[in-house]
C-alpha cells in the first residue's frame, strides 16, 4: 500500500513538473524566439543598408518588447493558458502570426542587393507582426 502512495505521489509531482515547464504562452514565446534570432541576424549583416537594418533592430526590440508585455499581461489577467497542449483562443491571428514570422524568415534568407526593398519589406513584416501581437491581446 505504502508503495502505491509513493508511486501516486511520484506521478503527480512528474505531471506536475511537465504542466509548469511547458510555458503558458507557447505561441509568444516562440515568437519572441523567432524576433531574437532575426535581431541577431541583422546584427550580423553588414552595416551598409542605409538605416534600414538599424530601424529594422528597432522595429524587433520594439516587437520583443511588447510579447514581453502581451505574456505580462495574460499572466496577470488569468490568460495564460497553462494546460499540457495549449489551444490558441484565436487561431486566425495566431496562424497570421506564423505565416508573418515565416515571410520573415524568408526575406532575412533573401540575398541583399534588392534596392533597398527586402529591408523595407522585412520592415513592414515587423510591424504587421507588431500589430497582430497587439491584436492578439486586444482580443483577449
């Protein structure tokens, strides 16, 4: 019998422990992941971008800045999903978000020599990102 309770007590510590490490916000958080790896990019790339790539950083930290508020903002107003497998509660705008993140990735990918317009594209796909995230806790 004793053993059973241990077993018992062993099991719900482990689900436990797999409910708090899996994060409360998945979807912002690998954005902010996705916004990280592209600051880090463009802080790799060469400086010769006309203050493209400069405002572009900006752009991301600004970005990094507001998931960092919009997880803030659900924990303190009981939205942070904390269940094993998170269900977006707005699909659309979370499936917005990945394909922006996705076009984003693909312009960071795309050679440079383009006139100037792949930054300004990666530039305004910051900001629709910007603008879907603040959607997302608009709608929450």
């Amino acid at each position: 019998m004793r053993h059973r309770i241990h077993v018992a007590l062993l099991i719900t510590l482990i689900a436990s422990a797999i409910v708090y490490a899996t994060p409360d916000q998945p979807n912002m958080e690998s954005a902010k992941t996705n916004l990280q790896n592209a600051k880090a990019n463009l802080m790799a790339a060469e400086h010769n971008k006309e203050g493209h790539r400069t405002k572009a950083i900006n752009l991301i930290n600004s970005a990094i800045a507001e998931v960092n508020r919009g997880i803030n903002f659900a924990r303190r107003n009981n939205h942070a999903i904390t269940e094993v497998s998170p269900v977006p509660d707005q699909p659309h705008m979370e499936a917005a978000l990945k394909f922006l993140e996705s076009a984003k990735s693909d312009l960071e990918r795309a050679t440079n020599d383009k006139g100037g317009h792949r930054a300004n594209a990666l530039r305004l796909t910051n900001e629709a990102i910007d603008e879907v995230k603040l959607g997302i806790a608009a709608g929450r």
